[in-house]
C-alpha cells in the first residue's frame, strides 16, 4: 500500500493493525500504529526513514513498486530506533552506496544496531540539502524522545517529518488527522505523550520554540507513527506546548490493588469523600491489577491528573507487584507539579503506606499527609475515616 501526500511526497509506511504492545511490553498500543515512510521526488529522490524489522522484505518489495531503488539519492535516517531502521539492511543490501544522512548520534545507534559501515553523511540543525527545485532543512531535536532524534523541513511544500514528535500509535484506514475520530485521535496523541515524552517535556518547549523562531510556514507534519496532521498542522504543536508545561487536569486519581477487596473499599470510600468537598473535580479509580487495567492507560490518567491517591494492602511486608510497577513506571516518567497520597489496608506488620510514600517522594510528587491504614477489613467507623481522608484531601486539592 502506497499513498499521495501531495504532488511530490508519497507515503510508503506500513500499517500494523495487529501490534499489541510496543517497545517489549513496556507500551500497550490498543489500536494498533503505523510505521510512516515518505518517498519524495524532485529533481533527486529521497527516502524519509524505514519501517519496523519483521515488514523488512515487504517494504523493499513494495518500494521497488514505486521506484527503481538505484534511484534513490538519499536516504534520511531520522531516528534510529528498530521501528524506522529496521528495515534498513535489507534496503541497504540493494543500494549500499546510498548515502544515509542523519545526526551523529543517530551514526551510532545504527552503527550499533546494524554494525554496518554504510554511506553516512553526519548532520546538524540548519544543514540543507538540495533536491532540485526543493531542499530539505535539517533540525536535530536531541531527547524527543532519544538523544539522536532529528526532524527534517521540507522546502516548497512546507512539510515537517516529525519522526516520533507528534505521532500516534494508532492504525488506520483514513491516514489524515481530518478523516478520523478527534476522540480516539487526541486520546492516543496525549497517550503517546505521556508515555514516551513526559521526561522530556522540557526538550519539547524548547524545541518548538525554537522551531517556531525560524519562522517557517507549515503545511503538513509527517510523523513517524500514526495519521499526519494536514488540517490546522499546528493545532499538535499547541497541544504540546500545553502538555509540555506541567499539564493537570482539574482530576484525581485513585490507584490501587485489593487482596480481599479491603482496600478497594476504602478507594471507594475516598473517592466519596473527594466528592463530598469538591463535586467540579474528576476523581477516577482504577484497580491497576485488574484483568481490564492497562498501565499506560492508568499513566495518561495521571499525566491528566493534579494528585494521585495511590493503594495497595501490605504483601510480605512489601506492596503488591502491580502498585510496585505503576509506581516505577511514574517514577522514571518524571512528572512535575503533582501531589499525591497513601493508603491500603494490613492485617500484621503495616509498611504499605510508608513505603508508597517514599515512592512518591522519589517520584518528586508533594504528599498531601502522612497517608491512611486501616487494619483488616474497614468497619463503618473505618469507612468513615476513609471518607473524611478524601474530603480533607479534596479540599485541600480546591
Ligand atoms: Fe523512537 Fe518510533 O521510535
């Protein structure tokens, strides 16, 4: 499958409607993604990244459709994670020579990869690269999201290929931001930002500062995973900005697991008193070891949240596995301006609330209070304490 962008610019992706889970099972991606790559033709012939490993032969097969491969001038590395240089060896063993232009950061990590000393032609923000009557204009934009990442400009028709920036894990029949679902589309635009460039939210202001000072008019952006942004290019790069500055939602989150559903009780009985204070604020809670939970879905919700109260029963002295992971997973994240709290139920020793308060102090989350215990299963008097936990926590959240 093969599409007109414009004129001049052809998609040559592939769409995985079957991809489940990304980068290992660290990433769940429910509706599947594309890998975009763009044939441009001008006076000389370009190609704008790879596709994953496993569609390596498919994609040379149906390049050769397109195009006599001898007749590709450059190649232009974007990135060099496997999911865009994947397919690079099998395209290399038909043009070897091609010169491969990316930053050289992007050098090394397919160096490292592949172990290949192919054709590359190191660059940096500002190189040009003429294609006749258009040039490319290269910007290395390091940390969104790997330090070797760099966007590419395309003159005369004014596309940005974005790479990761401003992509989607999200297959589709329609591949243009205007044909699609706006739900399912920002839902899986702001997951992907949670997920992959929270760390770097600072990486990304400055960047599109930046990109924005050059002043140059822009048309389209072609990112690397999902639909391309033709209608209103720029209403992404917007949202970024927001997401870039600590964003919060008026919400609270409530994250736990439950052994005998004690603590499940006292979520419930918390998210109550939340509401009791505050009846504007969005409080959600989410079982994080349910069958239906899905990690990344529960990041987002914080990504979107202004304080998560976070529940576990004590386990062998510890918390259970799935609070542990969702705690990590925030840690490395490296959210900024959220606060949060503990609770969870014991029957014997109790460390769960000190230890998931050290957690979210790693995390640089503010705590709201030293956090709640109950002990067994919460008896009305319990219940009520629960409650009078989350109204507290409620108000002090207005
Ligand atoms: Fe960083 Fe889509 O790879």
């Amino acid at each position: 499958m093969s599409f007109e962008i414009n004129k001049s610019v052809k998609w040559v992706g592939k769409i995985d409607w079957e991809l489940k889970k990304f980068h290992g099972d660290e990433l769940s991606t429910n509706r599947g993604s594309s890998y975009n790559s763009y044939l441009i033709q001008d006076e000389k012939i370009a190609l704008i990244d790879c596709i994953w490993t496993p569609f390596a032969k498919e994609f040379v097969t149906n390049l050769k459709k397109e195009i006599d491969l001898n007749k590709i001038d450059y190649i232009i590395a974007n990135h060099g994670e496997p999911d865009h240089s994947g397919a690079l060896p099998e395209l290399m063993r038909e043009i070897p020579n091609t010169p491969i232009y990316c930053t050289a950061n992007a050098m090394k990590s397919l160096k490292g990869q592949y172990h290949q000393d192919w054709n590359f032609v190191p660059v940096k923000t500002g190189d040009k690269l003429s294609l006749g009557s258009k040039e490319f204009i290269f910007i290395e934009a390091r940390m969104l999201h790997w330090p070797d990442t760099m966007f590419t400009y395309l003159t005369g028709d004014n596309i940005l290929f974005s790479n990761d920036g401003f992509g989607q894990h999200l297959a589709s029949e329609h591949m243009f931001n205007d044909l699609v679902d706006q739900a399912e589309l920002y839902h899986e635009a702001l997951k992907y930002y949670a997920n992959i460039l929270t760390p770097f939210s600072k990486f990304v202001e400055n960047k599109i500062t930046e990109i924005l000072s050059f002043n140059l008019p822009v048309d389209m952006i072609c990112p690397s995973h999902g639909l391309i942004w033709r209608d209103n290019p720029l209403q992404i790069v917007d949202k970024y900005m927001a997401w870039a500055k600590d964003y919060q939602e008026n919400q609270i989150s409530i994250i736990y697991d439950t052994m005998w559903n004690s603590t499940k009780k006292m979520a419930e009985q918390i998210a109550a008193g939340i509401k009791l204070s505050d009846k504007d604020v969005t409080v959600k809670l989410f079982n994080c070891n349910s069958t239906h939970a899905d990690k990344n879905d529960i990041i987002t919700e914080v990504f979107k949240s202004k304080a998560i109260l976070v529940g576990s029963p004590t386990i062998n002295k510890g918390i259970s596995f799935a609070v542990a992971g969702i705690l990590e997973m925030i840690k490395g994240l490296a959210f900024k301006n959220k606060k949060g709290a503990a609770f969870g139920s014991y029957g014997w020793s109790g460390e769960n609330t000190k230890l998931i308060s050290t957690e979210l102090e790693h995390a640089k989350f503010e705590l709201l209070n030293e956090g709640l215990r109950v002990t067994w299963s919460p008896d009305d008097e319990a219940l009520i304490k629960c409650q009078e936990f989350g109204q507290t926590i409620g108000e002090a959240l207005k």
